[in-house]
C-alpha cells in the first residue's frame, strides 16, 4: 500500500516537472517569433540573416536530439533533463542581452543545443515513471500542454515586447523554468536510465552533426556552385550515416525499423512532410502582419495563435477517433486539408483581409490536428512494445528535421527572392513574393506526404 502511495507520488510529481518544462519550451519559442520584426529593426539584421534567428535553434535541436537521447539512457535521462532546463536558462539570457545579430545567433544556437537535452527526455521520462496502463494519459498531456505554449506564446511575447522590448521575449519563460528545476532538484527522487548502458557511437554522432551542418551552410550560399557542391556532401554525409548506424551495435539513431516496416517508415515520412509544409507558418505571418500589416507584435500574437489554438483544441479529439477509424484515413484526410490551408496562404497579398488569413490559419491548424495524432497512433501501433523508445526517438528527429527544413525553405526563397538586405518599404513587394512563394512550395511537398499516407498500409494489430 505504502509502496503505491509513494509510486502515485513520484508519478504526479514527475509529470508536474515534466508539463511545466513542455509548456515553457514552445512558449519561448512561438514569443520569439513575433519579436523577429523587432530584433531586425533593433540589430539591423537583413532578411537572410533575420531567418537564421530560428533556423539556428532549430539546427542545433536537430544536431543535438538523438545524441543526448543516447547520453540520457546511458548516464540518466533526469539529469540530462535538469542541465537542459538550466541550460535554456542560461543562453535565454545571453540571447536577450545580444549585442548584435552574431551574438544573437550563437545564442540561439546554444539555447538549440540545451532545448536538445528536452526534447530528448521528455516522454522517455514520462514512459519510465508511468505504467502502460497510464502511460497514454500521460504522453497525451504533455503533447496538449506543449500545444498550450504554442499557442499562449504569440499572445504573452506579443504584449511583452510592446511594453518591454524584444528582449523580453527571451525571459518570459525563465520564472517557470527555475519552477521546474526545483521541483526536479527536492521532489523528484531517483533517476532512470538503460539497463544495458553499451557504448557511445562517437563517429556516428559526428557524422550526423557535420552532415546537418553542411546542408545549412548550403543553403545560406545559394544560389552559388559552392552550395551545390556542399549540398551534395551532405546527402553522400546523411546517406553514409544511415547505413552505418544500421549495422552499429549501440547506434544514436535506429534505422532498422525503416528496413522491416512499411506503416512505420512511410508515416515517419509524411510526418517529415508536413512538419517541413507548415511550421514556419508563424514565422512567415508574423512578418506579414508587422511588415505589410502594420501591425503591433500584440495584434499579431493574437492572429497567430489561432493555428496552434486550433491544433490544440481538435488533436484530442482526433486522437480519440483514430482508437475507432482507421488512422491512415484521419492522416490522409488532414494532410489534404493542409495542403488546401497553404493553397490559401499562397495567395495572400498586401491588402488581403486579416478574416481570410485567420480563416486559412484555422483550416491549416485543422488539417494538421487531422494528421497529427491518428499518426503519432498509426506509428506507436506498428511496433511492437519494446521498440516503443526507438520510435519515439524516430518521431522526435523527424519532427524537429521538418522543423528546421521549413525553416532551410524559407531561408532559401529568401535568399533567392530579397536578398541579403534589411526589409523596409522599398522591398515589401519582394518579401509579399517570398511568402507567397514558400506557402505554394509548402503546399506542393503535401502532394508526397498524400501518397505517404495513404501508401502505408492498414494499421496491423501489434504484440
């Protein structure tokens, strides 16, 4: 009886720690994309390198995600969680007392690299504490509640900057961030980690952050022959890993469910798609609304967050059918009302009413609460219990991959179609072509990931 007690304990404490960290993550995250229009200003910071402000987060998370996944199993996945938590801390503050936008830059990329530390942990310490039978509550709660910061923190960094500056974008969410590091520190007893600790694969690591890196560095040089040239190197650096992780005894990345599972490989495949299509929605609306708008950053966290809110309030709900209707019809049927929500955005100009962009914001929130949840489902049921860690590692790198893809895209088309300039008047018809532009790119890549979605196969009952 005692022993249940203490069990329940550890588990609601545990969860507390872990939703508080969920939701302060994507807060900062979604704030700092409303003071992008601020930070430009403030930094004098061209539109090529304004784009680096996100994507640096965002390479690095992508960089760092399957490596701390493998430290935390082998040396404690709350240990890694807590040096994550006080990590952001710390390059939260450099980033908002950055003196110019390379100082910005490696800040960010920093607080990419300690974000790594989280997103690596998160549900592997959910999945420890809780039994199966309680597990997908759990899980289920800290996907909502990451949703919860997506969507307050357009709102909270929109009314902060205009009273407090860009600066203050970085810091709205450190006072939860000490919460969690105190509960975690007194209240959370023990750690948990492999039972087979095995070794650490060095090369493969370096192997995967050299190749990540490469492709952005490509990208920032385009359209010159050198960044075909690195662009090449970084498939031959991303093929050479994959195998090479698949006959490693301890890889960082397990690709041998995608050899031997149809479901699983090509649902991580449309998840990849649509996370490239449409994350970097908020970035390209925020700078609509502020630059082409004229709008204040509280106007426009209020417009942006009606995607996440919209994600949030119908994931759930998704979820829930995908237990009763097969999820590839669910996945299929959001992925398409996606596409058809980027089609909208793709004809967004100057003057178009703020009622048509919030419309297409919710039908494109709406697709991806269709797709989000019944594939997250079609995935976990495709494997079999104890390859349910290496799935979640799988979602994860292909989750924060298309993350910072969409962030490559839209480097790219503005590279291509502004250039290396700071956005004034003088170039509003150009940044009015880049968005449009991504947003019809964006909607294309939705073609693949239809066929991805609808060629997995039936959900298959799993042991």
């Amino acid at each position: 009886m005692q022993d249940t007690q203490n069990n329940n304990s550890l588990q609601r404490i545990t969860l507390i720690m872990v939703l508080l960290n969920a939701f302060t993550t994507p807060l900062m995250l979604s704030a700092v994309n409303v003071a992008l229009p601020a930070i430009a200003i403030d930094l004098s910071m061209n539109a090529v390198l304004l784009s680096w402000v996100p994507m640096a987060y965002l390479m690095a998370s992508a960089m760092f995600v399957l490596i701390f996944g493998r430290i935390a199993d082998m040396v404690g996945r709350k240990r890694i969680f807590l040096l994550g938590t006080a990590s952001v801390i710390v390059t939260s503050l450099i980033a908002a007392f950055a003196v110019n936008g390379s100082m910005l830059i490696s800040a960010r990329f920093l607080q990419g690299v300690s974000a790594a530390m989280l997103y690596a942990t998160q549900v592997a310490i959910v999945s420890s504490v809780f039994p199966p039978a309680k597990r997908g509550r759990a899980i289920g709660l800290t996907v909502s509640t990451i949703y919860l910061g997506l969507t307050i923190g357009p709102l909270i960094g929109g009314y902060v900057i205009d009273a407090f500056g860009w600066r203050a974008s970085f810091m709205v969410h450190i006072p939860l961030a000490v919460m969690v590091l105190f509960v975690g520190l007194f209240f959370v007893k023990g750690d948990w980690s492999s039972d087979e600790r095995g070794s650490f694969d060095f090369f493969g690591a370096m192997l995967y952050i050299v190749s990540i890196l490469i492709i952005c560095i490509a990208v920032s040089h385009l359209p010159s022959t050198l960044s075909y040239i690195l662009l090449a190197l970084s498939l031959f650096g991303f093929t050479f890993f994959f195998l090479f992780e698949r006959i490693h005894k301890h890889p960082i990345f397990n690709v041998s469910l995608f050899f031997t599972n149809r479901i699983f490989t090509f649902s991580c495949l449309a998840s990849l798609i649509i996370y490239t299509a449409t994350f970097a929605n908020v970035v390209q609306v925020s700078l609509y609304l502020q630059y082409l708008k004229g709008l204040s950053a509280a106007s426009a966290g209020m417009i942006m967050m009606c995607q996440p809110l919209t994600m949030a309030i119908f994931s759930p709900i998704a979820g829930r059918l995908s237990d009763k209707i097969e999820p590839r019809y669910l996945a299929t049927a959001g992925m398409a009302v996606s596409c058809g929500g980027l089609l909208l955005l793709s004809s967004i100009q100057i003057d178009s009413s703020l009622n048509y962009l919030i419309g297409a914001l919710v039908i494109t929130g709406f697709g991806f609460s269709l797709f989000s949840s019944p594939n997250v489902s079609a995935i976990m049921g495709s494997v079999e219990k104890r390859s349910f860690g290496s799935a979640n590692g799988v979602m994860a790198t292909m989750r924060i991959f298309g993350q910072m893809t969409s962030m490559v895209l839209v480097t790219l088309v503005f590279a291509l179609v502004i250039g290396p300039v700071e956005i004034d008047v003088s170039n509003y018809d150009a940044l009015e072509k880049a968005i449009r532009l991504t947003f019809s790119i964006a909607a294309c890549l939705c073609l693949p990931g239809l066929y991805f979605s609808v060629a997995r196969g039936k959900r298959q009952a799993v042991t």
